[in-house]
C-alpha cells in the first residue's frame, strides 16, 4: 500500500499514515508505507483505528506482532510509532505490526458494564476474536502471532494470552505490573482507571477484589502461561541512561526530565516489586519465562525502546522468524 492509495472493505478501512500523491520514481519500488487500518468492532459497535506495518517483502506469509500502547491507548502522542524506532526497527523485519490505537485507561480487556466516562470497552474480545481475522485476511499473514505491551498493557498482554491460550506463541511484558487483585495490584490499576481516566473500575471487573478482578490476574493464573514464550522486564526505578537532558524523551526540558526521574521512578519502583512478585510465583511453579531486571531505569520511553530491541529475538524465535 503506498501513499495515496485507500481500499476499502465492507468491515475496513485502510488509510496511508501520511497523505500525498506518490512521487514518479525510476528506481526500485517504494517500500509500503505504514496505514491506519479503520475496524469496525461488533462487540463494541465502534470503529477502532489499528496501526500497521507490513514488511517491505511482502510476497510470502509472515507472523504478526500486536505491540499495544499504555494506559494513554494511543490516543495521544505516547505511542510506539511516536516515541520508538518501531518503523526503523522492523524495516528489515519479515513481520507485520499492528498496534491499536485506541482503548485509553481500559486495560484492554473487557469491561462487564458500560462506563459513563469510557463507554463500552470489550478490548479482549476485539483483539482475540475481531480483529486477528482480519488482520490475517488482508495482510498475508502465517497465523502465527505474539503480543507485547508497555505499562498498563505490560498486564494486558498476560490476561490476553491467558484468554486466548493458542494465539500467541511470545509475550513481552515491560514495566507492568502483573498481579490484578492483590491490594497493591487494585491500587496501580485503580490509579490508572480512575484516577487517570476518570471511570468507575467496578465497571470493569465488578467488585474490588471479587471474582472478575482475581479472574484477570496473571498472577492468579500464571499457570495459564506455561509453554508460552516470555520476555518480562522493570527497571529499579534510579535514573538511568534514558534519564537526561538529551534524552529523545525529554529533548533539553528540564522540567520533562524531572518528571520523568520523580514521577517515573516512582511508578517503575511499583511494577518493579510486581515483577518480582510474578518471577517468585513462576519460580514456585516451575514456568519458564525470561526476566530482565534492570538496575536502574525509569519509566519511560528509551527503557521499553531497549525491551522491544532485547526481546525480540526471543519473540522472532516464538514465531518461527
């Protein structure tokens, strides 16, 4: 697909990243420009707009990465497109990527009542049953797939291979916080559902601590996950080599800088104790998984640029790549 080119479907809508006829050229055929791939979602009756990158060989079968945003969805400029070298990264890559951008403060999973503020959110169903099908259909995948994620989605991408135990093969969790219905786990999801996104988390799994929340818990269920290929990381939350002036983060602002080293290493030292919470179970019960315990670090961009890079190997491997 190159710039300028829309197609259409009864049920989707690809449209170019940029806009713009494409440029006469006597050299070699572009390589395909990322889209924005509209799907309208039955569960939800919404259209969510999807990121996609395909490689640029796009003549054989390939496996596909569903990279989610973190609490912010990708409705805002805290994305992976944005923020990391996704584009650069993959260029090379015999892999489609496809990241949601949409689903702020959701947990991507699937609410049990409507929310005044968020509206009807059934994220698990959309990304295990809506939209890997067509995915598949239309971009000339292999049907072999893995999930990473950030932060609120450093959860989400364990509840979701836990709801759909044979769509992933690889998982990559960074700087999330894995337990759901422990006191520590309610109040880090509580503080990104309510306090950030301004709805009712009862909406989402009823009652604190009752059997939705215990039900969307990986570390509840971490036996759910054994076989499948793990990368999961946190950092200590000390500044580290991400946390300065000339960082791309915070381009020179010192005020962003401080930020990120105060706030951001306040909330990486939280997922970095649920981390370790989550490694002590697997150890308990014998699943193998890959743990990356960084000794200083924050939470921010440059950290999960270096996650994604560090683990993909083991996700390419998981694929078949």
């Amino acid at each position: 697909m190159r710039c300028g080119q829309t197609r259409r479907y009864a049920r989707w809508t690809a449209l170019p990243l940029t806009a713009g006829p494409p440029e006469a050229s006597a050299g070699p055929e572009p390589e395909p420009e990322p889209v924005t791939v509209h799907v309208y979602s039955p569960s939800m009756d919404r259209v969510v707009p999807v990121a996609v990158q395909t490689p640029a060989d796009t003549s054989v079968p390939r496996p596909t990465l569903y990279l989610l945003n973190g609490a912010g969805g990708g409705e805002d400029e805290a994305t992976w497109q944005h923020q990391a070298d996704v584009e650069s990264f993959f260029a090379d890559k015999n892999v489609n990527v496809v990241t949601p951008l949409a689903g702020a403060f959701s947990y991507y999973t699937d609410w049990q009542r409507d929310d005044p503020e968020l509206g009807r959110n059934k994220w698990t169903t959309f990304l295990t049953q809506e939209l890997p099908p067509i995915i598949d259909a239309e971009f000339g995948t292999s049907g072999v797939n893995a999930i990473a994620g950030i932060s609120m989605a450093g959860t989400s991408v364990l509840s979701l291979a836990i709801a759909a135990p044979s769509l992933y093969r690889g998982i990559g969790a960074y700087s999330g916080c894995a337990e759901t219905s422990t006191d520590a786990g309610q109040f880090y999801v509580r503080t990104v559902v309510e306090s950030r996104g301004g709805a009712d988390s009862e909406n989402m799994w009823g009652p604190l601590g009752g059997p939705g929340w215990v039900a969307n818990d990986p570390l509840v269920n971490a036996e759910k996950l054994r076989g499948t290929a793990m990368f999961i990381s946190s950092s200590t939350g000390l500044p580290g080599e991400h946390d300065t002036l000339t960082a791309r983060s915070v381009d020179g602002d010192p005020s962003v800088l401080a930020n990120q080293v105060i706030v951001g290493g306040i909330i990486e030292a939280a997922v970095d104790s649920c981390t370790h919470r989550l490694a002590s179970r697997f150890d308990e019960l014998g699943i193998d998984a890959t743990f990356d315990f960084r000794p200083s670090g924050t939470h921010s961009w440059g950290y999960w640029e270096d996650d994604l890079h560090e683990s993909w190997p083991m996700l390419a491997t998981a694929m078949g790549w």
